[in-house]
C-alpha cells in the first residue's frame, strides 16, 4: 500500500512516466536484493505497476548518411577532434556500435566473419566485409601502442583509459557527428542486441 502511494505521487507531482518508471525499477530491484539476502520472505514491490512508456521508434539511417558520419571522422589523430573522448585513429571503433565488447578472439579475419554474443548467450557468426577487415589492420598498430588496462587486452575497440569502449561513448560520438554534419535525424540510444 505504501508503495502503491508513493507511485502515485510520483504521477501526482508531475514526474514524466520514464522517469517513474526508472525510480520503481530502483526500488523493485531493492526489495529483490533484500529476498535473494534473505532479509524478508516476501517481495511487496512485486505487483508495482510501471507506467505505460510509448515508445517513439528512431529514424533509420540511409547508406549514404551513414557513410556521412563515417567520413566526418577525423582520421589524422588519435583522438577525435570532434569528440575529444577517446584515443582512436580510424573509423572503425566509432562505426561497430554493437562491438562494443568485441574481442580478438572473436575475429576470423582470413575466414571473413566475427563471432558476436547476442541476447541469451546466443553465439553467432557474423559475416565481415573487406572494407572492414581492412580497417581493422589499420586500426592494431596503434591500439596496440596505447594504454590497455590488464584484463582488457583481448577486447578490439579500447578507450583512451585503457578500457573497452561503451555503448553510451559510441552514443555520445554519433550524436556529435550527427549534429557536425548536420543530420536532422532522431537517433536512438537503444541499439538491438544481435
């Protein structure tokens, strides 16, 4: 009952629905973690309704505003001069947003395919063009001269602090890239897992 209150608080007091729906899923995840501890026997959070969220889909690009973005890299740095976030000398660690946690052991570059991991532990064989491969041989020499952080030597697209790069970064460089050449387009955050 109490939290049945403060829900609909949040809607009277005029938080927007993704923003309700955020502060139940903390407190959903709260009490689950007090069950799986067993600090209580029962979760009260489980019948919380979430608000309704509409979801708006995004724009999808064309081959030739992708390739805009591509282009608009600054390929003679190493960090990008638009963005400033990361060490990276080509475009391929921008482009390959779902590679994020791409590793070398992955890579079947002679074969011609990448071994991805989608939802569900799902492993699948993914097909890569000669372009790719390509700027993936450009791309070792001087990933491998920066800083990789242990644990993080087998992964292909590393940041300049050493780490794999994240979704929310390659986000952030495309959104930057986006208004840079002028795309009025809506571009998501969200990108399907594989």
């Amino acid at each position: 009952e109490n939290l049945e209150t403060f829900s609909a608080g949040l809607r009277d007091i005029g938080i927007h629905p993704r923003s309700q729906a955020r502060i139940l899923s903390g407190i959903r995840s709260f009490f689950r973690f007090l069950l799986l501890e067993d600090y209580i026997q029962q979760d009260p959070s489980e019948l919380l309704e979430s608000p309704q969220i509409g979801k708006t889909p995004a724009d999808v690009l064309t081959v030739e505003e992708i390739d805009t973005l591509i282009g608009a890299f600054d390929r003679s740095t190493r960090e990008d001069s638009v963005t400033g976030l990361f060490w990276k000398p080509y475009t391929v660690a921008d482009a390959c947003v779902e590679l994020c946690n791409l590793k070398l052991s992955d890579l079947y570059l002679k074969e011609k395919f990448i071994k991805v991991e989608g939802k569900g532990s799902k492993q699948r064989l993914v097909p890569i063009s000669s372009r790719a491969i390509r700027e993936l041989e450009l791309y070792f020499p001087d990933r491998n001269e920066g800083l990789i952080k242990p644990g993080y030597e087998d992964f292909v697209f590393i940041s300049r602090f050493g780490k794999n790069i994240s979704r929310i970064m390659v986000f952030h460089i495309i959104k930057e890239l986006a208004e840079q050449t002028g795309l009025k387009k809506t571009i998501s955050s969200y990108f399907p897992p594989f």
